[in-house]
C-alpha cells in the first residue's frame, strides 16, 4: 500500500510509456518488504532544467534516466560519477542530502552479463556499433583486462571518433576500428562478440544480422543488447553454430539491479528482476 511514508523512485524519458523498469523496480521493492514504489514519468524537453530541483523538494529518492536525456540531465546535477562524466551519459541519479549525483549502469550492466559465461580477462572483443550504447560498454570492458578492442560500424569517422576518445580517457591502445560489412573477416581472431546496433529490433526481427554470422563458432561469446525479441537472429544463427549466446535481458536486469543498490543500499535477487521482465515480454 502507497502511504504518506512511500518512498519514490522514476524513470524520466520521451517517449517513456514503453520503459520495464517499473515492474523490475516494484517486484524487488514487494520481494524485499520495502515501502518503495517505482513509476515512470514522461518530460518535454524544455521541462529539464526544472526537472532536478523539481525532484529535490518533493523528495525523490532518485531516478533513472533514458532517451533522450542521458547527456542532457549532466549539466543540472550537482555531481557526477567519474565513469558517467568519462562517458558523458547519467542514466540513474541518487538524491542523499539535498545533492544530486549521476552515474551511469549501462557498462556495468553488459560487463556482469558477460562474466556470467566467461572472464573477460585477455580477451578479444568485437563490438558492434559505436553509438551511445557502444560509449558505455566499451569505456567499462576496457577496465576489466581485456586484451584488445575492434569497433566495427559503418560510419568509419563515427567510429574513430570513439576510438580515440577510448584511447584518451583509458590510456588503453589495443583499439582498432573495422567496416561491418567486413567484420566476419577477423572473427578467427575474436573471442567475444557484442551487437550494440538495433540491427534485429522488433519489429524488425527479420532484418539482415549485423554481420555475417558464417564463421561465428564455437569459442565465441556473442551479446546482443536488444532484450525485445528475446532472441535476436544475431543470437539464433550463433546459437546454431554452437556459441554461447547472451540475450539483452541480461544487461537490462544488471543495470537495474545495479541502479537499485545505489537508491536503496540494497541488493535484490536477479530472479526478482528477471521473472518480472519476463511478464512483461510475453
């Protein structure tokens, strides 16, 4: 029951009527007794720079932030995260004693996905697509001690662009770039592979894989972010060839569970999380 003691948490976005975090959110909250409620809340643009202080004096707990809104909300808050202002994205703000801080759980969120089927430590990994999704990812993974780094996309200046502001925040070299059209080329010298493209999106599930699928075997890892279908035909067709494959849900559940220990100081089980997006996806 929602009293005058409730404490509140959101979700901020445009269009936001889509967003999974609210039954993820509440299905913890009621799994861990706690008097918390989790809702969605949709923001015009030019309401942003209200949106902090707004938050602040009704008493918010916190947020988390998604399109079209992670680099735009960093200007309103009164500190960021070292990884979030390294990335230059916020998608989950903490209110504590009338500060508000920005950090950003899309990185951590794909990097516990993939060590829970194999250490990324020495590894060699292709991800696919260098946009926001991409930044987050591959700032993270360069953290955990992987051997090398291949971007493949099909705007090379994008791509590059990456690349050298990668190498300029880590320090980290082995970072190279590819066309996509070309990217099943290395493949034999790759161990993890990650679609950050929406390439194989509902409803858009027959679209052409992101790269061709042929030489993906058996010593891949393949992630795929898109969590809707469940599983993409990147996933299908790598699954077939006998990779381990690892479904969007994963990085969805982690980022939230991640975004839930920073409001609440607790940690809620990944069952909890997983059986109420699942509900949802059906």
């Amino acid at each position: 029951m929602i009293t005058g003691k409730t404490k509140v948490v959101a979700v901020i976005g445009n269009p936001i009527e889509h967003s999974l975090s609210p039954p993820m959110h509440n299905a913890a909250y009621k799994q861990l007794g706690m008097d918390y409620v989790y809702v969605a809340f949709k923001i015009e643009k030019g309401n942003l720079s209200h949106l902090i202080e707004s938050a602040k004096t009704m008493g918010l707990v916190g947020l988390n932030v998604t399109i079209p809104y992670k680099t735009d909300i960093i200007e309103y808050l009164d500190e960021v995260d070292d990884t979030a202002r390294r990335i230059n994205a916020v998608n989950t703000i903490r209110f504590k004693d009338g500060i508000a801080r920005g950090y950003n759980t899309d990185g951590t969120g794909a990097v516990k996905s993939i060590e829970k089927y194999t250490d990324l430590k020495d590894k060699k990994v292709l991800v696919l697509g260098a946009g926001g999704a991409s930044k987050a990812i591959t700032f993270t993974l360069l953290n955990h001690g992987i051997n090398s780094l291949t971007i493949a996309n099909r705007s090379r200046d994008n791509a590059i662009q990456l690349i050298d502001n990668l190498k300029k925040q880590t320090g980290f070299d082995q970072i190279s770039y590819v066309d996509i059209e070309k990217a099943d080329i290395i493949l034999e010298d790759v161990d993890i592979i990650i679609n950050t493209t929406p390439i194989g999106m509902y409803p858009n599930v027959d679209a052409d894989t992101p790269i061709k699928t042929e030489k993906i075997n058996g010593n891949h890892v393949v992630m795929d972010i898109i969590y809707n279908p469940l599983e993409t035909k990147l996933l299908k067709m790598a699954k077939d060839n006998g990779a381990t494959t690892i479904s969007g849900t994963n990085m969805l559940i982690y980022q939230g569970i991640t975004a839930f220990e920073i409001f609440t100081d607790r940690t809620p089980s990944y069952e909890s999380f997983e059986k109420a997006l699942l509900e949802q996806l059906k």
